[in-house]
C-alpha cells in the first residue's frame, strides 16, 4: 500500500467502530464549548442580580468568553497544522476544564470576566479543529452526515444547560449558589472527555502530510483491518501519498485560495449576529418583553430544544442537499423566524417562533462546520478554519455592545432586522463565492489531487 495516498484508502473505507468512537468523542467534547458559550447568556440576569453589575458591565461579561475564544482559535489553529490535531484539541480541553472551574468560584465580576477570558482561550479553536479532525478521518460518502451526528450530540447541551438552570438557579446546594454548580459541570464533564480523547489517534491525513507516513500507515492499517471484518474493501486507485510542508498563514492568500477565504472570512464575521446573537441574548430579549427571571429560563429551555432537533434535521439533509445551498435555504429561515420572533408577544408564538428559529439555525450551523473543514489543503487547514471561525468569536464578543443598545433603545424587532440583513449578506456570499463540497473527497474540493489552477475553477 506505499504507492496509495492515505486520503484514498480512508475515502473507500465503511464506517467503522473507531469512526463512531471518534464521533462520540469530538461530539461530547464540543457538548461542553457550547455548554459554555451559552452559559454567560443563559445565567445573565441571574448574574446581574447577583454581582449588581450595572449596563456597562454586562456587555463585557457576555463578551469575555468569545474575546479569549478569538485569541485562542487563531493560536490553537496554527498549533493544529503544525503538532497535530489531537495535541491540540486536548490543550483545549485542559485550559477550558481548569478556568471553568475557578469561574465556579470568583468572587466578584471581574475576577469572573477574568477566568472566562481564560477559559475562551481554551475553547476557541475546538469547533474547528474538531471538524478538522473528522473530516479528515471519515470517508467522503459519510463525511456530512457524521459530521452531522456529532453536532447532534453537542448540540443537546443547549436544552440541558437550559433545564439545569432552571432546575438549580432557584436554589443552593453544599452552600454554593446554583449558578455557580452549572460551571462546576461545565469543568467536570470537559475533564472527564478529556481522559477518554487520550484514546483517540492523531489524524492519518495529517501525519501523510507531515511526512510521518509509518506512524499514517500503522492508523490506516488498523481502520482497515476494521472494515475487512464488516465485509470486502472498495478497491482504491494508486495515488502518491503527499508529504506537505506545514503551511503558513500567507498560503490563504494565494490566488487560488484568496477567494475562499475571503468568503470564509466575510461570512464568520456575519454569521455570529444571527446565530450567537440568539442564543446568547435571549434571556434579555424576554426580560425586556416583561417577563420574569424564571419565566424567561423556561421559555429559553423550551426554545433551546430547537437546538439538538434542527441538528437531527440536518442528518438527511447534509449529503442531499449541497452544502452550499443549504447554508443559504437555512440563513433565509432564519431570518423570517427572527424576524417573527422579535415582534411576538404571546407566550405561545415567541415558544414556536423561538422553537422554529433554533430548529433551523442548527441546520444552518452543521451544515457550515462541515463546509468550513472540506475547502482546504490537510496542511493549512485548522489554521484556514481556526483564523475564519476567531472572527467569530470576536464578533460574539463585540455582538454584545452591537445588538444590546438596539435592543434597550428600539427593541426587539429592530434588533433582529438587524439579524435579518446578516443573513441576507450570508446568503449572498455563499450563493456567488463557495465552491460545492457535498460527497467529494477532500483532496477534490480542495484541488490537492489536481493542484491546478483550471481544476480550481471547475469546481465552482
């Protein structure tokens, strides 16, 4: 098999028992990033209440997380492209479980934005070396849907963060506050996940293209021995593994990338408005329709279950329907779902309207994580999708000052008008620049295989 690129033999392989491992494991672990990307939003009134922090404290709690989550995805990325993926995303894990817990703990508000800085640097670049890391472990037929299933996985922990704080806010436990035991939680669970990751290998496209190709066969080797038990493998064509140099940062400005990053870029810098925006400002959003603390996180727990049952949504959708085409259909969605959503008063309506609005904007986020790791080379691409998806983290944190003065002066309609126009930009950007990906090697979409400038523009 020396003749054979990694890339290939993974690409003619079923799904195996370490490619559900693998799914269960990066699912879990992103469970936890998103536990904690909403938390802040989904313990803000309790939090003002508690520390009495006053209108220009609030934006920099709610931004304090996605602040170190922009620093760390830009770092953490390029350490990924040049160590490994698996080193990485276990740094990530470690900082995150660590400053979690002292959050539990803080005293006042600034020593509590201080630790969630610090635990943003942890968690920035797991979504993206995550999708990284599966993409290039699963073959192109079940990339989508796989991907798919781990978000699917992750994204449960918007209804249970939601459940938990209604459950616990109201009350103490061993003498701590209960908003304090949702980051005791936060911490235990990424530190346990963390344990079993050690389990998992380092990617084999990965260590092809660092020229460890033992290290990439002995992995290879071990998938395959997998699927010869479930059946006869594909046959597979004899490509020339690649050895690639770790790639630099200027390589996404390279003409034949240029285009893709840019598109990348401008739609990570939109996406947070109408994505973050709800779910991290939703609590305020009913607080400002009149509705109490308690009432609010009940209705945020009933519309955050939107969130795990839009990713199952997109498991049949993912590998149907192009990737690019769905990002737009679901960015339309969801900017008439917010819309109508904003400007409902009825309990009933801002329940459905905030159901409908969740449902699809995890069509939306599944069907954008996988695209973002299938359009570069294995060598820059955690550092391609870590330094796009930072400037959303840096955008979640500026959201806060953004949307809130419109909220506070103009209300909720206004604000997700806003929401609405970021959308129909998305839908722009992705529609014109973004090249198809959906049931396509990587090494295809990203032009490895034919490394020439007229393959490039065939696939668009």
């Amino acid at each position: 098999m020396a003749n054979i690129s990694i890339g290939a033999r993974l690409d003619r392989l079923p799904i195996t028992r370490l490619h559900k491992k693998a799914t269960l494991l990066i699912g879990t672990g992103i469970f936890f990033d998103l536990f904690d990307i909403f938390l802040a939003g989904v313990l803000s009134t309790v939090l003002v209440e508690q520390f009495h922090i006053d209108e220009k404290w609030l934006p920099l709690l709610l931004a304090s997380g996605f602040l170190g989550m922009f620093i760390g995805a830009i770092v953490l990325g390029g350490l990924a492209d040049r160590f490994g993926r698996k080193k990485a995303f276990m740094y990530n894990l470690a900082i995150y479980s660590i400053f979690s817990l002292l959050a539990a703990f803080s005293p006042n508000v600034g020593l509590l934005i201080f630790f969630r800085f610090v635990a943003g640097l942890g968690l920035g670049a797991e979504p993206p070396l995550c999708d990284a890391y599966l993409s290039e472990l699963l073959p192109a037929s079940q990339r989508g849907r796989y991907v798919a299933w781990a978000y699917t996985l992750a994204f449960l922990a918007m209804p249970v963060e939601g459940i938990l704080a209604k459950i616990l806010v109201p009350v103490q436990l061993f003498g701590l506050e209960g908003w304090r035991l949702l980051f005791i939680i936060g911490s235990a669970g990424s530190l346990i996940v963390w344990v079993w990751r050690m389990h998992l290998p380092e990617s084999p496209r990965w260590l092809e293209a660092a020229g460890r190709l033992e290290e990439a066969n002995q992995i290879a080797v071990q998938m395959e021995d997998e699927a010869k038990a479930l059946g006869e493998l594909k046959p597979v064509q004899s490509t020339t593994p690649r050895q690639t140099p770790v790639a630099s940062f200027s390589v996404l400005w390279q003409k034949r990338y240029r285009r893709y990053t840019l598109m990348l870029w401008f739609f990570h810098i939109l996406q947070t408005i109408g994505y973050y925006g709800f779910g991290t400002l939703v609590p305020l959003i009913l607080k400002a329709k009149g509705y109490t603390i308690l009432h609010s996180l009940e209705y945020t727990a009933l519309t955050f279950l939107g969130y795990p049952l839009g990713s199952l949504l997109s498991l049949p959708l993912v590998e149907r329907i192009d990737r690019k085409w769905l990002i737009v259909l679901s960015a339309f969605l969801m900017a008439v779902f917010g819309i109508s959503f904003g400007m409902a008063n009825l309990p009933s309506l801002i329940v459905i309207f905030g159901f409908l609005y969740t449902l699809v904007s995890n069509v939306f986020s599944n069907a954008f994580h996988i695209y973002q790791a299938e359009i570069f080379p294995t060598s820059v691409r955690a550092t391609a999708a870590g330094s796009s998806y930072s400037l959303s983290r840096l955008m979640s944190g500026l959201m806060p000052f953004m949307l809130l003065p419109v909220l506070n002066h103009y209300g909720s309609a206004a604000m997700f008008s806003v929401v609405a126009v970021a959308m129909g930009l998305i839908m722009v950007d992705i529609g014109l620049f973004g090249p198809r990906s959906t049931g396509r090697s990587l090494e295809d979409v990203n032009g490895e295989e034919r490394g020439s400038e007229t393959g490039f523009k065939n696939r668009m």
